[in-house]
C-alpha cells in the first residue's frame, strides 16, 4: 500500500491513508523565532498556514516544548478541522484545553495499550528522552513518539528524542517496524544554552535503526534551523559510510508500505549520461503496488553518478577499484538487496517502455525459469556493427526456456533465492551471467529469453576500449568453455566475413555507417577476441587496471 506524504518542514508530516488523515507534529509556523529567538529561522518553508488544513483526523503531538505544542498552529488547525482528534503526552492536553480546544477533542498518549482509530488503523506511543525520559504523577510519559499501524505495517515517528536502553527496549518490544521518521540533530552545548534540545547524531540514528530493525529511514530535524549544523551532504556522507541494510528515503512524497519485491541492482562508473534516464524508466514500470529499491554499487564514480542517484532515493555501496570484479560488484548488490527479484541492468541501459519489467519478469512469476534476460537495442549513436550484434545475440523471438545458457545482464532478472544458491562468479574478468547461468542448466535449472523486455544499450567506447571489453570476456570465456580456441586464421576469417556482410547488409538510412567504422570496429573485436583467448586467466593489477577501467 503506498500512503502519501506531506512534508511539513523540520520533523512533521502528514500522512494520508485511506481512511483517515493524520497530522503528526505539525509545525506550521515561525514559534521558536516569534517567541523565543528572534534570530533564528526556519530553513524550511511553511507549506501553508494551518487554517488551510480542512481535513485532518487524527493530530499526533510528541512534547510540549514551544516548537511541537505550538500556539500559532495547533488552536487554528482545530478551528480549520473542527473533528480532528488531537492525541499527546499529559502536559499538551493541558495546553490544548488551556488554549480552547474542547476535552472531547484530547487523548492522552498512551505507551502501553493499542488505540483503534480506524478498522484499520491503529496507534500506540513510545517512550522518548527530550533528553531524558521523564515521567508525569500518573507515571506516564511527557515525551513521547508514536507508532502507526496499518494493514498490518508499523511507521515510527521517534519524536524529539536522545538515545537511551530505555527507548530502544520500548521500540522494540512494539515492532517490527516498516519505516521510521528520526531526527537528526545531535545534542550541542551552545544551542542548549538557547533552549534548542538536540537528539541523535546521524550515526547514532542510522545505528538505532540497525538495532530495531526497520526496513526504511527518513531523516528528520536535520533542517530545523541553520544553528543545527546537520546537511544532507552529511547525511549521505554517513549513509554511504556505515552501508547499513535498511533504505534512507530523503525527503519522500510517499510511503510504500509493501515488502520490496523488486530490487534493481545497478553497477556504476560514471554513468551520469545515462543513468537519470534509467532511473526515469523504473519509475514508470507498471509494478501494480508492487515495492520495488534501487541499488546502486559504485566503483569510483566522478562525473555526478551519485548525486543523481541519491536524487532518486537510490541505495548506494562502494566497492574499491582495486577490490573490484563484475562478479563481486554484483554480489555486493545483491546481497544488499532485500528484493525477491533481482533485476541487474547496466547504468547505460534504459527500458524503452513502462511494460518492461512485467514482460521480463512473467517467466519467473509463471515458473517457467529461474534467470531471465531481454532483447538489447542499439541507441542512435551505437556503431553499425554493435547493432548487428545484438539483432543476432538478442533477437525479436522469445525462447522461454531457452536451450542452453547464454545470457546477459545488461538487461537480466533472477530470483534471489537463486543467486544466494550459485551467487556470481567474483574470479571472472567478464561473462558472470554466462558461468551462473551454466551452473544452473547443469543443475537442470532454466534460463529465459525474452525478446520484448527490450532496452536500448548505449555503448560509448573508443577503439582501444572495444578490443579491451571483448578481450577480457574471451579470457572469461576460457573458463566457461575451455573447448573454444581462437587461430589467427579464424580471426582473419571472421573479421573479413563480418566486415562484408556488415557493409552489405545496410540499408538506405544508415548509409552514414562508414566502412572505415566497421573495419575499425570488427578489427578491435576479433583481435581483441584472440588475445584473450591467448592469454592467461589469472590477471595482474595492470591488467585489471586496463580492462576493468579502461581511460
């Protein structure tokens, strides 16, 4: 179920769930500035003032302090909304009735008993430390966050709080949890002085959220006020860091509350030409409600990669160049992945429709294979000759199964519970979906091809990359037949045969597809082909240098 969010600046939000509206920690005006620091302001803007909210249900509030029991927002919110329910610790409902609003409006946060608002929605409070866990004469808590359930899904808004075992153990106790709102702004000396109360730091957060096992983070508070001195750079800085397992949503519009389904793991190395436009792509699959993540394994990336990844709420791991393999790369992503699909394309590849991911996936769903792999097109600036590849490699038919075990993931899907059983090949200098997809044939397993899960392969090589790519998966290919062997008279005999047939098989548009190209092109391939076959498996950090990072 995706619940729709509104962002309401520093820790509030709205939540929009089918049947009710829930208001939690809404901060709507300049408080802090108007009645206690004159020169501190909001980095946030208000979205709008609080007589515009007409709607809201249920208004969850965690503390008294001026900026959560806000006198500016909350008695023109209960004018606006005049059913909305107002739920929050002892000393809040006595300044919601002090300020007018009615007794049969107020609920006292309750840590111990489950509230049914809704048939389907229900809450409960959590102990939280402002920055201690204190408690009032009827010993209930003064600082409190809460937990919202539906359908089953528990979403976590911590509240103000600083870490304690007292507030971990509660937390726990009312799992599991689906996603968790935490603030991010560790405690300082000189802000306290000003009665600015800080919580966690963003390791301290992302720590806690390890520890209760939630699936999803979204961090909040960070952009309080400029005396906060908590940044997104940071944030991801961290994230990037720990590489902890749960996914961090930055400001999101949304909630997904289903179990992630798909995960597309994507290897990354300076991929920026490209990769919003893949990005673009998932967005628009038709997964029916379907959860789906995006995991991202960088190898070094310097030319934006990241920066439009975290734009689009990618995870993100890091592997060192030195440490680097396909094989490993990908298992480093799919390990991270919490998906039941593993859908591998590369930063380069982009689906040429919003039906791509449920035509290569319907072979896995219909138990008709366990590995799957799409047709590949070439894009307007690919050579000539790289698009008579894929039409002979990746053409129009399907073959699901198909008879032995070719396949490629530029534009693949497997199902996890498969590749923890094989897992990729992390010695190989290319062709891991070849060798995975052997292992399994062999294990009478079966490998899919289908021919409209199509995406357009952007390739931007120069020559002596080319040769390098195809040499590095002609040494690959020793090890997964080592009965194939390359003479020089074969590879003489390949590159005149392909170059004829290339140059005579154009048609009238692409007579732009010189013959210097397609000479430059076949020559690079099949020398390249040779070498590798020629060499010896066990690369040196030279050779992995230039095959693997080619400049």
């Amino acid at each position: 179920m995706i619940v729709p969010l509104n962002n309401l600046g520093q820790s509030g939000f709205c939540l929009h769930f089918p049947d009710a509206i829930i208001y939690v920690d809404p901060y709507l005006s300049n408080s802090v500035q108007e009645l206690d620091s004159p020169d501190l302001s909001r980095l946030a803007p208000i979205p709008f003032p609080p007589e515009e909210i007409v709607d809201a249900d249920w208004v969850l509030i965690t503390h008294h302090h001026i900026d959560h029991c806000d006198p500016h927002t909350l008695p023109a919110l209960a004018a606006a909304s005049p059913t909305a329910k107002f739920i929050g610790p002892s000393p809040v409902i006595a300044k919601l009735n002090e300020w007018g609003i009615s007794q049969n409006r107020t609920f006292k946060a309750n840590c111990t008993d489950w509230l049914t608002i809704t048939p389907r929605i229900k809450l409960i409070a959590t102990l939280s430390a402002h920055p201690e866990v204190l408690y009032d004469e009827l010993n209930s808590s003064i600082y409190v966050g809460y937990i919202i359930e539906c359908d089953g899904k528990r979403i976590y808004h911590a509240g103000d709080t600083s870490l304690s075992r007292e507030v971990i153990d509660d937390v726990v106790k009312k799992g599991p949890l689906h996603t968790a709102f935490l603030p991010v702004n560790e405690r300082n000396y000189f802000r306290e002085r000003r009665g600015i109360i800080g919580n966690m730091s963003v390791r301290e957060a992302f720590g806690f959220a390890q520890e209760v096992g939630v699936k999803n983070v979204v961090p909040v508070h960070w952009d309080m006020f400029a005396a906060n001195e908590v940044t997104p750079e940071e944030i991801f800085a961290v994230y990037d860091r720990l590489q902890p397992k749960f996914r961090l949503s930055f400001k999101p519009t949304s909630i997904n509350l289903g179990d992630v389904k798909f995960s597309f793991v994507i290897r990354t190395l300076n991929e920026a030409r490209y990769l919003q436009d893949l990005l673009e792509a998932i967005l628009r699959q038709n997964v029916e409600g379907s959860t789906y993540e995006v995991v991202i394994v960088d190898s070094g990336s310097t030319d934006g990669t990241l920066d439009i990844a975290r734009n689009y709420g990618c995870r993100i791991l890091h592997i060192n160049r030195e440490d680097f393999s396909f094989g490993r790369s990908l298992n480093i992503g799919c390990e991270a992945a919490l998906g039941e699909v593993l859908v591998i394309t590369s930063g380069h590849c982009v689906p040429v429709d919003e039906k791509w991911l449920s035509k290569l996936c319907a072979p896995l769903f219909g138990g008709d294979a366990e590995y799957v792999y799409g047709r590949q097109i070439g894009g307007s600036d690919s050579y000539f000759s790289e698009t008579r590849i894929f039409n002979k490699y990746f053409p129009e038919q399907s073959k699901i199964p198909q008879k032995g075990f070719n396949c490629n993931n530029a534009n693949s899907a497997l199902l996890k519970s498969i590749w923890q059983r094989y897992k990729f090949n992390e010695e190989l200098t290319g062709l891991e979906d070849m060798e995975l997809a052997k292992r399994l044939v062999l294990d009478h397993g079966r490998v899919a091809y289908v021919g409209d899960a199509s995406v357009y392969h952007y390739h931007s090589e120069s020559w002596s990359q080319i040769r390098r790519r195809f040499e590095r998966e002609a040494i690959a290919l020793q090890q997964i037949m080592p009965q194939v062997h390359v003479s020089v008279l074969d590879t003489l005999r390949y590159f005149v045969v392909s170059v004829f047939k290339d140059f005579y098989s154009r048609t009238h548009k692409e007579k732009k597809a010189r013959l210097k190209d397609i000479v430059l092109y076949r020559w690079n391939q099949y020398w390249g082909t040779f070498k590798g076959n020629h060499k010896h498996r066990k690369l040196s950090i030279e050779d992995k240098e230039k095959y693997f990072f080619p400049e």
